[in-house]
C-alpha cells in the first residue's frame, strides 16, 4: 500500500530548509520590524515573505490542501482545524530573536489530517539543526533517532518556560510566580530558547525534561508536538486534562512523573482559544 503523505512530508522539509536559507540571509540585511497585537509581538517583512514561499510552494503540489498560517491569521484569516488536510505553520519562530541576532530561529510546519497531527517539521535554521517526525515512525534530528530523556527525579531536571506576549500585571505576576515555585522545588534549572518550537524539540531529544506555556498558538507547538510525542513524550492541557491544539495551554514532558510534578506549580491564566469567533470590529 501506497504511504499516503510520504509526499507531503518530504516535500515540508525540502521546504523548511528552503525558508530557512531565506531567514539567514535576511537576518544579515537590515530587518523592517513592525508589530502585531501589541508592541512586543513582532513581525518583520520576513515573516510574511517566508509563509507566502512555504504556502505557495505547498500548494503548486497539494493544491486542495487548507493552511493555517501565523501571518494569516495575523491579517484576519479564520483560524480553524476541520478533518481536511491541513498545513499549519510558523514562517519565523522567534522573530523577537530574528530581529535582535539572538540564535534561535526555527520554520516550523505541522500538517494534521482529520484534526489529528501526522507530521511535524522544525528547522532551528541557525544552527542548521532538521528536527522531524512523523505518527508512528520515529522522531529524528537530521539523521539521527532521538529520544526524550530517562530522568524521573524533579531535582535532576532542566525546565523550559517562556515569558510569553502578555506584559499585564497579573499575568506577570502569575508567570513569574510559577518560575519561581519551579526553581524552589528545587530543579537544576529554568531555560528558554525563545521559540515554543524549538523548545519542544530540546524536550525531544533529551536536553530537558519539560516545556510548558500558556498564551502559544497552534502554530507554534503544531510540528513540535507531533516531535515530541515520536521521540517517547507526551502532551497535555497545564490543568492536567488532554492536550488540545487549539487551546493556546500546552505541558510537555519526557513523562508523567516530571509532567505530574511540574503541574502542580503552575498558576493558570486565561488565553481566549486559537479557534474562538472572530470578533467583529
């Protein structure tokens, strides 16, 4: 039998690499950076030329497919999931690194089909690092296999978490209260890379034991998770319950004692859903 999305999937990472070619030379240019929802969500002219170059080349093979794209969305388009085959992709993850030279940047690309996640992509393209998977077939950085970590005692672990776009009070508040409770557990560590992406993939290959953040998009997490999963992790919701890809509250870890464990210190806020009705203006 005919393996239905070895196509699509070799075709994502052929052109990963492509965009990631694009972000290291723009990234030796001048960058034009503006902002979206507020003045530290940003975006430069490479966002958007880089999603139009992964969409566009996807659909000169896959014609019928349906994107969700961060820079789409970020012009009005809906942000919904349905049971046809759909793209869904981060152009620049990190851009807030991309403009200030900070070395993490990934293109990152999942593609579901019948809301379930087949494959995922990430090119952490300053490094020249392919981290890739598909459901039930393994999770590799370039060419090799690779593995979530062994450790299960809290005290040995590194922890991944992000400060995320919301700079309310409460929210801060919450955020760092949350690090706070993690460290004094205590852990080896707290680290961020500055792209959800890429800080799956280090849970992936075992260079941490968790990631967790509210306030991300499906784009964000979309490739990374089907990363983690492949390399023996798992997903879910930061209140314990099932990972849900449009719920913008993600935990990852390489397993449930750490994931247990991490959960219990975070402080929930609210983040309105990727899905949600697009409010009239």
């Amino acid at each position: 039998m005919a393996d239905e999305w070895q196509s699509a999937y070799d075709a994502a990472v052929e052109v990963a690499r492509k965009a990631g070619a694009v972000i290291r030379e723009a990234g030796e240019k001048e960058i034009k950076v503006c902002t979206k929802s507020c003045t530290v969500d940003l975006v430069t002219k490479t966002d958007e030329r880089v999603e139009k170059i992964i969409i566009g080349a996807i659909k000169e093979q896959f014609p019928t497919h349906c994107f969700i794209g961060e820079e789409s969305v970020a012009k009005g388009e809906p942000c919904i999931l349905t049971d046809k085959p759909t793209w869904i992709i981060d152009p620049v993850d990190g851009t807030t690194n991309f403009v200030h030279g900070f070395p993490f940047v990934a293109v990152s690309i999942g593609f579901a089909v019948n809301k379930e996640l087949e494959f995922g992509v990430v090119y952490s393209c300053l490094e020249d690092k392919m981290y890739r998977a598909r459901k039930g077939k393994g999770a590799f950085c370039d060419d090799e296999k690779i593995e979530v970590s062994d450790v299960k005692d809290i005290h040995k672990s590194i922890i991944i978490c992000e400060h995320g776009y919301d700079r309310s009070p409460e929210t801060v508040q919450k955020i760092f209260s949350t690090m706070r409770r993690i460290l004094c557990i205590p852990v080896h560590g707290l680290r961020g890379s500055g792209t959800a992406a890429t800080n799956m993939c280090l849970v992936a290959c075992g260079a941490a034991e968790a990631f967790f953040e509210i306030g991300i998009h499906c784009w964000d997490i979309a490739a990374g998770a089907v990363i983690v999963r492949e390399a023996g992790g798992l997903l879910l919701d930061v209140d314990g319950g099932p990972f849900d890809l449009m719920s913008r509250r993600m935990g990852s870890a390489n397993n449930m004692v750490i994931a247990n464990r991490i959960l219990k210190e975070i402080e929930i806020f609210p983040a309105e859903r990727d899905d949600a009705p697009i409010k009239k203006k």
